[in-house]
C-alpha cells in the first residue's frame, strides 16, 4: 500500500470506490430498518465498518465515492430520497479514513489497526458533525437538536461498529492477500 500516493486518483480508484459504494449502499440499506433513538433518521448502520475499511485500503478518493455514493444508494434504495449532506457527510467519514492509507503496512498489527481505528473515528466525528450541522441549514432545526438528536447518535453508533468490525475487516484482508501474494 505505501507504494501509492495518498491522493493518485485513477481507474483503479474509481473501480474500487465502485464497489465500496455498492457494498455500503446494500448493506446500508439492509440495516435502515433499526433506527437509533434520535430526533431524525438516524439508523445502525454496520456498513460504516466497510466504508471506513475501503478508505483505509485504498486511500482518502476510494472513501470519498464510496461514503457519497454508497451513502446515495443505501438511502434510494430505501426510499427516503436524496439528503447530500448526508451523503457528503459519509464521504468525508471514508476521505478522513483514507488518509492513514500510506501509514498502514501489515493490516495484523495491533499498532496499525488502531491508528486506522482513529483514523476512522476523526472521520466519523469530521462526518457526522458536517452533516449534522448542515441538517440546522437544510432542515431549520436548532443546533441543540442537530448536536444531541443527530450528532450524538449517529457519531457513538458509527464508532461501535468501527470499534468491533474493522479490526476484523482488516484481518481478514491481510490474511486474503498474503494467500494471494500480495
């Protein structure tokens, strides 16, 4: 991984950010069914574990399209519409993550998970919070509201999941890619 610039942006970024996106939109829409209690629509999203992990991977681009995209297509597929700030709010959540890709070279060491770990928790804080405080622009809600109905929940259960699953998603892609010689 440390071979490739942080920001190369190409096909094989756009190829992986494809399937970032689709992975996320599916599983995110598989999930849009447990809401979290909230004052809007904030749900248990699992899925921020892939995305985080996406943008670790394959750096700050691949986070990016797969936050936006995969946020976009998770939420049409379960019928709530476009929210941009959303959307945009998970690209920077996988952008921030992405950032630490230079930084991680054996994906099993207990040192490099947790510095993508808080790499991801920068991003879901940097993510959340943007989104949250757009929904005081977009929505007219009171920034009490958009902090403690929107911020708070959506921020601890995006960090739950990260805290338990990317540890595990960056397992088993080591050990995938050593079988593979790569």
């Amino acid at each position: 991984m440390n071979d490739k610039s942080t920001w190369e942006f190409g096909t094989r970024q756009v190829v992986y950010g494809a399937i970032g996106a689709a992975l996320y939109g599916v599983l995110s829409w598989v999930t849009n069914i447990f809401p979290l209690p909230a004052a809007g629509n904030i749900t248990f999203r699992p899925a921020v574990a892939v995305l985080i992990f996406f943008g670790v991977a394959y750096g700050p681009w691949v986070g990016l399209l797969a936050g936006f995209i995969g946020n976009t297509l998770g939420d049409a597929l379960s019928g709530w519409g476009f929210y941009w700030h959303w959307s945009l709010g998970s690209g920077i959540m996988g952008l921030v993550a992405g950032l630490v890709m230079t930084q991680i070279s054996d994906f099993r060491a207990k040192d490099q998970i947790i510095k993508a770990a808080i790499y991801g928790l920068v991003g879901i804080i940097a993510g959340m919070l943007f989104a949250s405080l757009m929904e005081k622009v977009v929505g007219g809600i009171d920034i009490k509201t958009a902090l403690i109905g929107y911020f708070v929940p959506a921020t601890i259960g995006n960090v739950v999941v990260v805290g338990i699953l990317l540890p595990v998603l960056m397992i088993a892609f080591a050990a995938v890619a050593s079988r593979r010689g790569r």
